[in-house]
C-alpha cells in the first residue's frame, strides 16, 4: 500500500474534487471504515426486528444474508462513481440529476443521514444507561447527559476533523470492536435454545418480503448515499472490481453474522425479544455475566459511534451539495446540533425506540431507494470518468436540471408510500401510507400486504429500469474530451483509456 500522507487536523476539502496529488491508497483500505461502521452489536437486535414479522428463524438467515449482501452491493456499485470522479456521492448525482436539480436528492440524503447519527448517538446513550443500572450505578438523568456529552463529543468532534481522522479512528474502532464482539457472542451462546427456535412457525411470503425491506433500509440502503464519500480519495488506476468487492465484503461482512446470532438469541427468549423494542442494545445486557458490562459497553459505544461518524461526516458533504455554501467543517457541527436535538428527545421523552426507528427507515427509505435506483443504473452505463469541472457548471454537459431523472424520484415516491405502512401503526401522522394497498388489490392497510413494504422494491425498480432508457443521453455526454487541468470540454471523440477493470 503507497505510503499516505501525514494526518492532518482538520481536513479542509470540501464538496470540490480531490487533487491528484491527494488521492492514495488501495480499494481494500475501503474495509476498514465500512466495517467499523456496521460492526455495531445494533446488528444483533435486527434479529428480534425481522422476526418480528412472524418469521421462522430459517426465513429470517435467509432475509438477513440476503438482505444484508444485496444492499451494501449496492453501496459498492456507488463507490465505483467516487472512484471516476473523486468528489461525494451527492455532488456525482449531479451527472444524473443536473447540478441544481441533485438538491432535491441532497436534501434527502441529509436528512437521512442526519437520523442515522441522531439514532445511534441515542442508542449509545441509552445503552450506556443500561449497563450502569445493571452494575447497580446510576443510570438516571445525569449519567445519561453525561454519556451523551462524550458521545456528541467523539462524533462531532472525528467528523469535524474529516477523513484522514475518521480513517484511522475507524480501524482502531474495527480491530478493538471486533474482538469484544467475538467475545460478548462465545458468553450469550449458551442462552441459544435450538428447540424454541425451531419451533418458531413459518410465515407468509409478505411477511418474508417485509422483513427483506427492513433488513435493506437498515444497512445498506441507509449507506447508499455516502457510499463514494470514501473511494474518491483513490487513484483512477484503482480495481474498479476491488472497489466494488470491498465496499460489499466491508459493509456486509459483520451485520450478515451479528444479525444470525440475533435471530438466534431472540428466537431463544420471548423475553429478551420484546425488550429490545424499548431499548435495543441494553437489553442485550440481562446476558451477560457482571465482569463483561463494561467491556460490553464500550464494544457497544464504539460499534455506535463508528456508524455515526462516518454519517455525520457525509451529512455534511450532503448539506454542502444541497447549496448551502459554508466550509465543510462548519456543516458538520451544524450536523452535531440536530444530531444532540434529536438524541435528547428520543433518550428523555420517546415512549420507545422501536417505532419511530422502523418508521424513520421506511418512510425515508421509499426516496432514498428511488435515488439508488436512477445513480445505480447511471453508474452501471457510465464508461469512462466523470467531467471534474462540470460537476460544478450548470451550463456544462451535465445541464441544470434534469427533470426525467427527478421524475423518476418523484414518481417511485408516490408509488412507493401508497405501498407501505408502518409495523406498529404509530408515529399516527404517518397513517396517511399505504393509500394504493386497496387500489392495486393488495387487500388495503389491513390486508396481508400491508407490512411487506413493497413500496421500497417498487421504488428502486422504478428508478433502475427508468433510468436505463438514458443510455442515449449518456454515451452523448461521454463523447465530450475533458481537458483535467482547466476543464474544459469539447464536441470531440474520447481519446482517454477506459478505466481499470477488475
């Protein structure tokens, strides 16, 4: 692996394009932040949440592999795009959307990954808490404000400081939580009742979809959006097949695994399982003997912050892309105030944590999927980099808006939400969902499509196969040379190489 620069404290680079100079590395240095972003022991209680469903334990492996690897595939064809532009994934959507009409999506992509760090900080809090009053200590209001204070600290403060930062603090976070993980599944195996677990009943091919749909909103559709933030710093000679794999094998490696041992823990126990709806990762806690609380919650906070600190760090680059023009750093702290505004409210005044946390991805994931369906399909039609310059010129080939692709949002949208409800029924004001269930003869909100959520599938569908049809559009923008020093272009035929294949 080449030799990387020296770390610097405060990373000042943007949403523009990273310099030549810059760029390092090798596509399997891509491991490291994607796994320490999704090694959080949170993967175990997905377990509870896909059986939830009213699945057999050997639907939910299936759901849960499957669910798991399609979606950070996914995340590794959008990490190809960082690759051929250097620049975040929000600012490359702009070849799919038009240089201003790609706000619509950026505003989306902040809010979702502005929610992604608000609940991770919150679990961290309320994980913190559950450990102390396990230990017999204080797990009122002030260790909870001081377990948030920490946490907001160590987020806000690794996304301020940018990517080198966040490089390294991933791989210390991936090697120590990795370890404690392994550690904390050899100590609850024993609490594994294979006879409970093979008693669970089977349920319906709508249930088994719904369960897919959650799996797929809760790890790699949650990711999708920042999936280039971290393969634009690679050379253009880099394995576009590497990029790919190790985006995927990152991402998917520890949710596939800790996501089956969940499923087997609360398979096992009707107990634990309906206590990980209030708390999620404290209630993993009633397992474990005494001496392994605190290794457990560190395991816990770190597999946490990990995940948030890379979504606060892309949130800002999202908000940047979105138009707002202040530096990147500032973003990322303003990112912090709703991450802590948000924490406050779900650890202090959420009567749980499970409801709004299902609603939050379905509702959101409805659009995102129909974002990743039109850039996905983009990026699989692409052949050769992206024009650096024009990324920024709403006059270039990339235009000002384009309104097929919004289009195609837009409409995998509205399809979208009238074809998915939330599991508990709650927050109310989401009731409104599910208004084509009795229209497509899917038996309404009540009937026995209600919670497959086809909603997220259909919009991604919507989105790929729509965007297909641009073909035309696209070979007509690569046919343009980019000259890389002053960006400029010309109605003249390729000349460049192809890019680096597997």
């Amino acid at each position: 692996m080449s030799t990387a620069p020296e770390v610097r404290t405060v990373e000042r680079q943007g949403i523009d394009v990273i310099a030549e100079s810059e760029r390092k590395g090798r596509p399997r240095g891509l491991f490291w932040p994607w796994f320490a972003a999704n090694i959080s022991v949170l993967g175990l209680s997905y377990g509870s949440f896909v059986l939830g469903f009213g699945i057999s334990a050997a639907q939910a492996t299936i759901v849960a592999v499957v669910g798991v690897v399609f979606s950070f595939l996914l995340c590794g064809i959008v990490a190809i795009a960082g690759k051929r532009g250097s620049a975040p994934t929000m600012v490359l959507s702009r070849a799919a959307f038009g240089v201003r009409g790609n706000r619509l999506p950026s505003f989306l992509s902040w809010i979702l990954t502005v929610g992604w760090e608000t609940s991770l900080a919150a679990l961290a809090v309320l994980a913190t808490s559950t450990v102390f009053r396990e230990l017999g200590w204080d797990d009122g209001v002030v260790t909870k404000l001081v377990a948030l204070v920490v946490v907001a600290a160590l987020v806000i403060g690794a996304g301020i400081a940018g990517f080198d930062v966040i490089m390294r603090l991933q791989t210390w976070i991936t090697v120590i939580t990795a370890v404690l993980t392994v550690v904390y599944i050899v100590l609850v195996a024993p609490s594994i009742d294979l006879g409970a677990i093979g008693a669970l009943p089977a349920g319906s091919a709508q249930n088994v979809i719904g369960a897919l749909v959650l799996v797929m909103t809760g790890f790699g559709l949650g990711w999708v959006n920042a999936a280039a933030d971290y393969s634009r710093y690679l050379p253009r000679s880099s394995s576009t097949g590497g990029v790919v794999w190790w985006t995927t094998f990152g991402g998917a490696l520890a949710p596939a695994v800790l996501v089956v041992v969940g499923i087997l823990l609360a398979g096992s126990s009707k107990d634990l399982n309906t206590a990980i709806s209030a708390d999620p990762i404290g209630a993993l806690t009633t397992l474990l003997p005494v001496w392994f609380l605190i290794p457990f919650a560190i395991v816990a906070i770190l597999g946490l912050v990990g995940g948030a600190v890379l979504d606060i760090y892309s949130s800002g680059l999202a908000l940047l892309s979105a138009g707002i023009r202040i530096p990147r750093p500032v973003a990322a702290g303003v990112d912090g105030v709703f991450m802590i505004a948000g924490a406050v409210y779900v650890v202090f005044f959420a009567t749980d944590f499970i409801s709004p946390f299902q609603a939050f991805l379905v509702t959101l994931g409805v659009p995102i999927a129909a974002w990743c369906g039109v850039f996905v399909a983009d990026v699989v039609l692409r052949r050769t980099a992206y024009a650096e310059a024009e990324l920024h010129d709403r006059r270039g080939r990339y235009g000002d808006v384009r309104w097929g692709a919004i289009g195609l949002v837009v409409l995998g949208t509205a399809l979208g939400w009238g074809l998915v409800t939330n599991t508990y029924g709650v927050p109310s004001w989401l009731n409104w969902q599910g208004y084509l269930l009795e229209p497509f003869g899917l038996g309404g909100r009540d009937g026995a499509w209600a919670y497959a959520n086809l909603g997220v599938l259909v919009a991604l569908v919507v989105g790929f196969v729509g965007t297909l049809f641009s073909r035309g559009a696209i070979r007509r923008q690569e046919a343009r040379t980019v000259t890389r020093e002053s960006g400029t272009s010309a109605h003249e035929p390729r000349t460049s190489a192809p890019e680096p294949r597997a």
